[in-house]
C-alpha cells in the first residue's frame, strides 16, 4: 500500500480493528475453543475407579462395537458416491447434452430436491415406500409375497440420499457442461470421432474437476448423513453420536467422550478429503482456450435402440423423483383417513391439513367414546407446528443473513489484502469450519457452552432455556460460512478492480466505494447464498437435533415428533397430512426464494430497464384500450 | 502544464520507470506509446495517483501532486474497460463524482445534461443502463464522466482497445474533434501507433521502462532517434551489407557496421534513379494489395525487402516479374550496433 492510501485509510482504522476483533472472537470463541474442549475431552475420562484414564476411550473404540459406526459410515458414503455420481452425470447429460424428448419438464423433476430436501425428502421418501407406505402397499396388494419392510436400514438410506444429494450435480455439473465450447465437438466430430467417443474424450475430460469435487462433496456428506439413518434406521456414525451426546453416564460407559472420539474421527476423514480436494483444484482446471466460444448444442442419440432405453431411462428417473413430490402435494389435501389408510381417495378431499381445526372422537380400550378437542388442524391452525415454522424461518433467516452479512465484510477485506498474510489468515479461520462435521461443532457447542464458566460470553450458559437459540443462530452461521465465503468470494474476484479506481478517482472513500459500487454488483451473489443457505437451515434436522431442547425445537423436529406420536390417545390425528401440508408449503417458500434470487434477483440493470419499459408499454396499450372503448 | 521529474517506480525488485522526464503543455493532447510492460500505463498510473514513485516529481500547474490524494488531483481518467458502474444508470455513472462533491440535484442535473449533450448523448440514454449502449456509446459515458467534474488534465488508458477495427477508427477521430473542442489537456496511452501517430500532437515512445524519444508524429516516424523506435513505428526495411556497401560506393555517407533502416515508402518499383540514388534489380516474389496501395516483397539477391507502391490501377507487377528497386541514402535511417537506452527529455 502506497503513502497516498495510507493517509487515507486513517479514519477507517477504528473500524478495521473492531472488525479484526470480531473475526478473533468469533474464530477463537465459536470454532477454535469449544473444538479443543471436545478434543481434549476425549483424553480426560476417569475409569471406574475415578482415575484419569486418558486412553480409555480409545481403548474402549478398539474393543467395543464403535467401529461398527465407522465403517458403516464409510460404507455408505463410498456406495453414495457411486450411486450419486452415476445418477447426477445421467441427469445433467439427459437433460443438457443429449437430445432427449421433453428435457425442460425432466430438468424441472430432477431439481425438485432444490426445494424439496432434508428431513423433508426422507419422510416424503418413507411416506411412499415404507410398510405401510402408499406405494408398498400398494405393491402388496398386487405382490403378496414382497417384502413389507424393503424400504429400511441400509438400502433405504442409500436409496433416499442418493437422490437427495443429486442437487449440487444440477447445479454445478450442470454449469460446467454449459460451459463446454461446442467447437471442440464438433471438431471431433469432423475428425471422424462417434458421439459416445466425443462424450468420453473430449466432454468428460473437462468436467473432471468439478466432477472431483463433487465426488468429495458427496463421500463427506455420506460419511455426515444424519437424517436419513436416523429415520430409516442405520448405525452411522452421526446418529450415535447424537444419541451419545444426550446420554449419562449413568447409562452406559464415557458417553461424551465417546461422542467426542466419533466426531474426532469425522473431522479427520473430512480433513483429509479436504486436502486431498484442495491439493487437486490447485493443479488448476481445464479452462477454455476459445474466444469465440460457442454454445453447446445437443447430441441425438443415432442409434434408435440406444435413443429409446435412453428415453426410458430418463423417465424412470424422473417418476422416482416426481412421485413423492406428486403424492405429498395430492395428499396434503387427504382427510386423515385417506392418508391413514395409504389410499388415494378421491371423495376424502380437504383443506383441513393446511387451515382450520376438527374435534376427533375416538373409541377408548375401556369401549367409551372420547372426544379431542382440535385434535385435527393444519399446518396454519396448529400451534406447534406454527411455532416450529415459525422458529425455524426465524433462526434460519438469522443465520443465512448473518453468515452473508461476514463473509461480505471478510471478502472486502480478504480483497484488498489478497497478497498479505492477514487476509490469507482471515479466510483460512472462515474456512476452518469445512474442516470439522457439523455435528462435531455443534456437539461442541453443546458441551462447551453447557455451563456458566464461559467467560466470553458473559458467563451465561447458552444450552439454557432460550438462550439455545442463540447457540443455534451461531452453529448454523458458523457452518454456513465456508460455503458463503466460497462463493461470495468469487463473486468479488469478478468484479473489475479499474471500478474501484474509477471510484477512487471520482473521490469516494472506501466505505462508499463499498457501498455504491461494489456491493450492487455482488449482490444477486450474495442474496443467492443467503437462499441456498435459509433453504438448507429451514428444514435442516441434524443440528437441531443435536441441540435437542424444548426452546429450540426446530420445524423439522416438531413435525417429526408428531409424526412418531400421530394418532396416540387422539392426538395429532392428522399428523402425517399436516407433515404434507408443511413439505407443500416450504416447496412454495423455497421455489419462491428460487425463484427471486435466481431469476429476478439474477437480472441486471438493464434487463431490469427493459423489463420495466415493457411494463409501461404493456400499462399504455391497455389505458389506450379503455380510453378508446367508449368512443 | 504537467512535468514529471525523474520519476522512478519500483515493484519489489523490478525497476518498473527509470528516470522518466516528460513536459506535457497545456491543452496538448499527449501520448504514451510503447509495447506492453514497457511502463506507460505505470507511468499514466502515476500521474493519476494510484502507484506513487520510489523518486521524483509530478508537478501539474506548478504544484507537486506527488503525493496528493488520488481524488484531489483532479484528473479524469477514461479507463481501458471504461470502469462504467454496471449498477448504476448513464446518468447515474456521469453524476457520480458530483454527488460525491455534495452538489446540490439542479446543478447535478445541469452538468450532466450539458455534458452528455456535448459527447452526443441523448435524455433517453441517460435513463439506461451501461450495459444497454454500445461500445461507442459507453466510451462516451465514460469520457463525460471523466470531464463531468471539470478536471485540468483527462488521461486515458486504451480506450479504443476493446472495439472492433471500424468502430476504434470512427470513434478516434471522434476523440479528436472532442479534445480539440474541450481543449483539455490529454494523455493517452496506448500501444497501437496508427492510432498514436494520428491523434496525438507529441508521442513518448517507451521500452523497458524507458522513453526512448518524445517528438511530434513526424519525428518519431521520419527521424527515429532510436532503433528501437524505427522499428516499432511503422514498417520497415534493415537493409543487407551488399546494398548498403552499394550505397557507400555511390558516394553515400553511410556506415557498413551500422544498422540501416528504411522505410516501405521511401523505396520505389522501377523509376529513374536521381543523382545519389542507386538502382538495385530483384524479382517480384509475391504482393499484397491494400486498395490504396500495393505491398511488394521483392528478393534484391542478398535480402528481400518490403516495397510500397501508390495503386494506380497501370503500374502492377506480377510475381515473379523483374524490377528494379530505387532507393535514397538520404531516407536511410542509421544506428551504431549495440547502442544504449538513455532517458530521453
């Protein structure tokens, strides 16, 4: 930095060592200090004689079932990564390289996990294909002999997150394809190359790092999955340490600790994927030579057989991503019977699961009738349904907002001081919590704030009544940042440094430059991450349930709470048609959210301005038309 | 107007301008000319107060602004991108620097308009977005917003670098009528010298963070202080030891040990030499037609050289044809080998 700017910056200097504040308490007293604490605490056990033992645990994992958890862990996430990746390449090359029939309607089927996903999608899933879901039961009437509990343990997790976790293929996979220059095919076609040849040689070649990435993304979040083995019943290493963490020791041997070792454990297969990840992008990507790059055009199928199972294929994959979708939207309009019965009955429409309250009367095992009053309401009408809803949009709005709200200052920063050492200090501490699984720092969180000798944040215990939510906002904001500083930072890295000269130039100060320049321009970024994070945080289950606590039941917890009492001494009647009713309404959320940062949000100044004229011009010709009528 | 004394720029260990003395006068339109990394952008970066010198001055209306604010400079700068704010309006992006001045709306609304009526800008652009105007159209948002303000000198880095051939052609002389009408002092860079040499009033060739020679177009052109710049304005021919041993024996007072140059023009295609011009025969080997003019490459036996003829339309030779090649000692230009870069003043 030049005198010049130094001069400059000199009235920002209170506010840069606020800001430098901030980062150290949030990096120290949010990510560094509650992780030592659940690392620490694995090596502080005391054995039966209460004695420090500090490898009991470990001693403990070698000789107990522990290891169980792991390599459950590990076998699902290598499975999903064979099942995802063979699933998301086939959808983005259906819907984007291949000319197949009706790709539009297809691509809309396979990105409904964008708003449909988490607890959501899995209880969607068991809606449909458990024992007594509407498709098993349906294929029990017509397959007597079949196997009612197909849908459970481990082929029903694999099954569930295998199209769940196709999101980030249509979203970045997707891209990259777009992106390919559609000269290079058609250069090896002209020197004599087959389609599926050109696809082999020439596409996937250049789709070979995101596709790396994704295959990491993927082994992680197998390796993670919470929702689903919770759900659909399998040992994982997430689910255990969750149930460790609320058990006592009073139950079993050094729960904690052996809820710290697991979480320990997760961190360094995530950390060394990690590496192995961050080691790969460095060697740098295959980057498009062109200048006149041309748009990618899409490829049909010569051969007629290969043409039609292509087709086929297609949509089976786009039934099995409609049908839950399709039959949580019909059945949220079902009386509870209907859904109770797991049959579509077309004289059983109501409204009754979104708005509106019903007495149920019930026959006791004592033979007298009971009546409960608003035993049956909706999703608007039931308290704690509501309250979940509410609670949740809250805390996500907060976090998904907060997270934006740091990493913008950060980049800022980071920008400025990209050659120096504290800017590449800055974003490794941001990016620290990509290292540790969610549900390490949110055990973390759990344990280390779970008293009154914290004395940074005033001594308070955070896992106390309310205050949880606090904690709450702070997990998701601190897990969301990675993925808002990656994102959010490449959007400044586009943006033209001659702006910030011109500015400067023109003689705004570095606050304004900030303000009116450089912040419209990264905003569509920025709002789009704060969408995908509040779509992730709405109905996100794992780190709720990890707080588990009556002042921070999240949506996702409450309905599925309900769900698991629906019906029990009249209560919660229609438990599982509210459950719809809610999936119907965050789909309409999120799509909405989608919707404005993707595609309203994405428009520029001038597709705005021209957006805008043709409104006026639309309003002009009809005040014309009125005017005229009465002549 | 404005001088810079002795500027050096460092970046770590790279000694970006070394001793760099230029004097621009007022109302000149000045241009910094030279191949990339040569050091004229630092040097315009300088000016303008983004990079500050390790060493010497830059003093504009007799006051050093070495170290003033970039902002309380007051010069415009069109950037090479152009730097027009894609989030805000035209009228937004030329109002910029006077809100910031704390103008009051009317006289905000004034400037503009008078501006954008000056650089050909309708009421109706002004309400778009940059990104809805063209090339040419931007250029100008950008050299109102750089004038909006009233700056005493207007650099400009590369502007015409972004557009197609046409257009950089039509919106140059453009950029000529508006500098003569403003009659604001001009600095300019770039790294095309047709566009140098036909805007600019002075030219400051640069090489390797040097200014090799500052003279008018025709200076730097027929006069070429350096090799260096002989060769990087225009075309040229260095001619071989047998020509140039030729051109002694013919009374010349050229040098066989020095590098000579001429230029495409100065040679002629089958004319009677004059007293103290030699006649050399070669054969036609291919020619390039131009239109206006012909290029012939023409093999003299020792070289080829490169020979431009007038077209008109009777005298064209074909390949392979023999001619012979007319050419003056007097537009020889002649360097010893070997010489050095010297800041030029």
């Amino acid at each position: 930095m030049n005198r010049i700017e130094e001069r400059k910056l000199q009235p920002e200097t209170f506010l840069r060592i606020v800001g430098v504040a901030f980062f150290a308490y949030l990096f120290f007293g949010f990510m560094l200090f509650p992780c030592l604490n659940t690392l620490t605490s694995i090596f502080n056990t005391k054995n039966a004689a209460g004695e420090r033992d500090p490898f009991a645990v470990i001693r403990f994992f070698l000789a107990g079932n522990m290891a169980k958890y792991v390599w459950n862990s590990l076998k699902l996430a290598i499975l999903l990564v064979i099942t995802v990746n063979v699933i998301g390449i086939s959808i983005v090359l259906l819907t984007e390289y291949f000319d197949i029939k009706g790709a539009r309607i297809l691509r809309m089927g396979y990105m409904t996990t964008m708003i449909y996903s988490g607890v959501a999608l899995v209880t969607g899933y068991m809606f449909l294909y458990a024992s007594d879901g509407i498709l098993t039961t349906l294929f029990k009437n017509s397959f007597p002999n079949m196997n009612p509990t197909w849908f459970s343990g481990f082929n029903a997790v694999l099954f569930t997150m295998t199209f769940a976790c196709t999101s980030n293929h249509m979203l970045f996979l997707r891209n990259a394809i777009r992106g390919i220059d559609y000269n290079t095919v058609e250069a090896a076609r002209n020197m004599g190359a087959r389609p599926f040849k050109v696809l082999w040689k020439v596409v996937f070649p250049t789709l070979i790092p995101t596709m790396f990435s994704l295959t990491v993304m993927t082994f992680i979040t197998g390796l993670c999955a919470m929702s689903a083995p919770t759900l659909l019943g399998y040992d994982s290493i997430n689910p255990e340490i969750v149930r460790l963490a609320g058990s006592s020791s009073a139950d079993e041997a050094f729960p904690q600790a052996r809820a710290a070792l697991l979480s320990i454990i997760l961190a360094m297969f995530t950390i060394i994927l990690l590496t192995v990840l961050s080691s790969y992008e460095r060697k740098g990507h295959y980057l498009s030579v062109s200048k006149t790059k041309a748009r990618l055009q899409k490829q049909k199928i010569d051969n007629p057989v290969w043409n039609v199972l292509a087709h086929i294929y297609a949509y089976v994959l786009f039934i099995i991503y409609m049908t839950p979708v399709v039959m949580i939207i019909i059945f949220s309009f079902q009386t509870y019977s209907a859904i109770r019965l797991k049959k579509l009955d077309l004289t059983q429409w109501t409204l009754i699961n979104y708005y509106g309250q019903e007495d149920y009367e019930y026959l006791t095992n004592r033979g007298k009738y009971k009546t409960r009053v608003g035993s049956i309401s909706g999703v608007f009408s039931n308290e704690a349904t509501l309250g979940g809803i509410k609670l949740s949009f809250i805390l996500s709005a907060l976090a998904a907002a907060l997270a934006c709200v740091i990493v913008v200052v950060a980049c800022n920063y980071i920008f400025k001081r990209r050659n120096r050492k504290s800017g590449v200090i800055l974003e490794y501490a941001l990016l620290f919590p990509w290292l540790l699984p969610t549900i390490l720092i949110c055990y973390s969180y759990r344990t280390f704030f779970n008293s009154e000798t914290v004395w940074y944040v005033g001594n308070h215990n955070l896992y106390y009544a309310q205050n949880v939510r606090l904690l709450i906002v702070m997990a998701y904001t601190v897990t969301k940042l990675p993925f808002s500083l990656r994102m959010i930072k490449a959007s400044f890295y586009s943006i033209d440094e001659e702006l910030e000269d011109a500015a400067k130039n023109l003689g705004a100060g570095g606050l304004r430059t900030f303000l009116k320049v450089k912040l419209p321009i990264i905003l569509p970024s920025v709002l789009a991450v704060f969408a995908l994070n509040f779509n992730a945080l709405f109905t996100e289950y794992d780190m709720s349930a990890t707080f588990a606590s009556s002042y921070g039941t999240s949506y996702a917890m409450v309905i599925q709470a309900m769900c698991a009492d629906e019906g029990l001494y009249g209560y919660n009647v229609n438990a599982s048609g509210r459950r719809c009713a809610s999936t119907v309404f965050i789909m309409i959320v999120s799509g909405i959210i989608l919707y404005l940062v993707y595609g309203l949000g994405a428009r520029d100044l001038g597709e705005r301005l021209e957006a805008r004229d043709r409104r006026r011009k639309r309003r002009e010709k009809l005040s014309a038309m009125f005017q005229k009528k009465p002549a | 107007m404005i001088k810079l004394n002795d500027i050096v720029v460092k970046f770590g260990d790279f000694t970006a301008l070394h001793n760099i003395n230029v004097h621009v006068k007022e109302g000149e339109f000045f241009t910094f000319l030279g191949p990339s990394g040569c050091g004229k952008t630092t040097t315009l970066r300088t000016i303008t107060g983004f990079i500050e010198p390790v060493s010497g001055t830059v003093v504009v209306k007799d006051r050093d602004i070495t170290h003033v604010p970039i902002e309380d400079r007051n010069i415009g700068i069109v950037f090479q991108s152009y730097a027009l704010f894609p989030t805000m309006t035209v009228y937004d992006n030329i109002a910029f620097g006077l809100k910031i001045k704390k103008m009051k709306k009317p006289e905000i609304d004034q400037k503009v308009r008078e501006i954008a009526r000056k650089v050909d800008l309708s009421d109706e652009q002004l309400m778009k977005a940059v990104s809805q105007l063209s090339g040419g159209q931007q250029q100008r948002v950008a050299i109102a917003r750089a004038l909006v303000t009233g700056p005493a000198i207007i650099c400009m880095d590369e502007p015409l670098s972004n557009l197609d051939a046409k257009l950089r052609v039509q919106l140059r002389n453009e950029l000529k009528q508006m500098q003569k009408e403003f009659g604001i002092t001009t600095i300019y860079v770039t790294h095309d010298q047709e566009e140098a040499l036909t805007l600019s009033d002075r030219i400051a060739v640069f090489n390797k963070g040097y200014i090799e020679q500052i003279g008018t177009p025709n200076e730097v052109y027929n006069f070429s202080k350096t090799e260096f710049v002989c060769n990087f304005i225009g075309d040229i021919n260095r001619l071989s030891t047998p020509v140039v041993q030729q051109m002694i024996d013919a009374g010349a007072a050229l040098k066989e040990t020095d590098h000579n140059y001429i230029r495409l023009e100065r040679m002629h295609v089958n004319m009677e030499p004059q007293p103290g011009q030699i006649s050399v025969t070669g054969t036609v080997i291919t020619r390039e037609y131009y239109g206006l003019y012909i290029k012939y490459y023409i093999d003299l036996g020792c070289q080829t050289v490169k020979v431009i003829e007038k077209n008109d339309g009777v005298r064209i030779y074909e390949e392979g044809q023999q001619v012979s090649v007319v050419i003056d000692p007097r537009d020889v230009m002649a360097y010893p080998p070997g010489e050095k870069k010297e800041a030029a003043s």
